[in-house]
C-alpha cells in the first residue's frame, strides 16, 4: 500500500495538486470496492494516509526536478573552458 502511493507520487509529482487529489479520493475508492475496508472512519484515515504517502512521493519527484534545474543552469552559467568557443555577446550587434 505504501510503495504503491508513493510511486504514485513519484510518477505524477509534477502535477501534484491533482495527484494529491486523486491519492485522497482514489484510494478510499479502490479500498472501498476492493472490500479490504467497510464505509466509515477508516476511509478518512485511509484518504490521510493516502495524502501523506502520495506528498512524500510528491516531495521527492520535485527535489529531484528542482537539484536538476539548478544543475543545468550552474552548468549554463559557467565560463567557457580553453579550447571552448565563447558565447556570444548578448550587447554586441551583428553589423
């Protein structure tokens, strides 16, 4: 139960408004319809749990996609090394 939310997470972590939303309302669902629960408070608890397993999927999916990000633009910012052709000069015009 718990891989499975977080893998949820992880693969739908961009979009993780929405996944926090369907983790809250999907998996009470599939309990519900599966028989593992009956209808009562177990299904609140089961729809936090749900959320707090998806977040940490969530959590990890943009950590990963912001260490990227940043990543990519250090390497962007860095001067060029010897033998590498400088950038252009974003002053200079072409004439």
């Amino acid at each position: 139960m718990i891989p499975t939310l977080i893998l949820f997470g992880l693969v739908f972590g961009r979009w993780w408004r929405s996944a926090l939303i369907a983790a809250a309302v999907g998996w009470p669902v599939l309990l519900l319809a599966t028989g593992a629960v009956d209808a009562g408070a177990e299904l609140f608890g089961a729809a936090g749990l749900a959320i707090i397993n998806t977040g940490v999927g969530i959590a990890i999916n943009q950590g990963g996609r912001w260490s990227l990000r940043t990543s990519r633009q250090a390497r962007a910012r860095r001067a060029p090394g010897p033998g590498e052709p400088s950038p252009p000069d974003e002053n200079r015009r072409g004439y």
